[in-house]
C-alpha cells in the first residue's frame, strides 16, 4: 500500500486524476478492461514533480483500469523563441533570459506539455 500523499502533490493528483479520466474514456470507447502501460510526456516547463506524479498515479489509479500500470515518463525539453533577437534555444526552466541578447520577451515554443502518448492494454 501506498503512503499518503503529501498536501504539495495537490497539483500532480489533479493531474493524475485528469489522466485517468482520459484513460476511462478511451476503455470505455474501445472495450478493453485493463492498461498494463502508459507512456506520458512530461514538459520540463510544466511545473510537475515527477516522483508526486508517479506516487499520485500509484494512488489514484486503485481501483481503476489503470491500477497496477507501468507508468512511463518521458520529459520533454523546453524552448523558447526570442522575441528581440529571434534566437530559438533550451529553455530549462521559467525565468531566464535569452542567452543570446538577454531580453527576457520570450516565447514558449514547447516544454509546457502533459500529453498520453501511448497506452499498452490487455
């Protein structure tokens, strides 16, 4: 059994539960009973503790048909666009200027993203 959940996982358990509401759905839609895997990508931009992700899901996911499920992690880098200089670069977290031309108008190209990206059923 599964310790309980710290109160700052609050935002990876809502997450979490929105993920499996879309994991019911498609059980629903295509009649299979059980996930044994997920794939979800993770944007290094958007803000969530991969370990509260992965002991939220461990929690969330009893007695659903995703309970027992490899979960599988993939972070995707973030990157951002310039707005002054039009330099595109990695953006490893939130905050920090162009590394080019310093400005901090930046655009967020990728890295905010929470997407399923796959699901093993049986």
């Amino acid at each position: 059994m599964a310790p309980p959940l710290e109160p700052s996982a609050m935002h990876e358990l809502s997450l979490v539960m929105h993920l499996l509401e879309v994991v019911e759905e498609q059980a629903r839609q295509e009649s299979f009973q059980r996930v044994s895997a997920l794939d979800v990508e993770v944007g290094e931009l958007a803000a969530v503790e991969l370990e509260a992700f992965r002991h939220c899901f461990e929690v969330a996911s009893t007695g659903t048909v995703a309970e027992g499920a490899a979960l599988h992690l993939v972070c995707a880098p973030g990157s951002a666009c310039c707005r002054a200089c039009a330099a595109r670069f990695h953006l490893p977290e939130l905050g920090r200027p162009c590394p080019r031309c310093g400005s901090t108008r930046l655009e967020i190209v990728s890295g905010r993203e929470l997407r399923l990206r796959a699901l093993e059923v049986c």
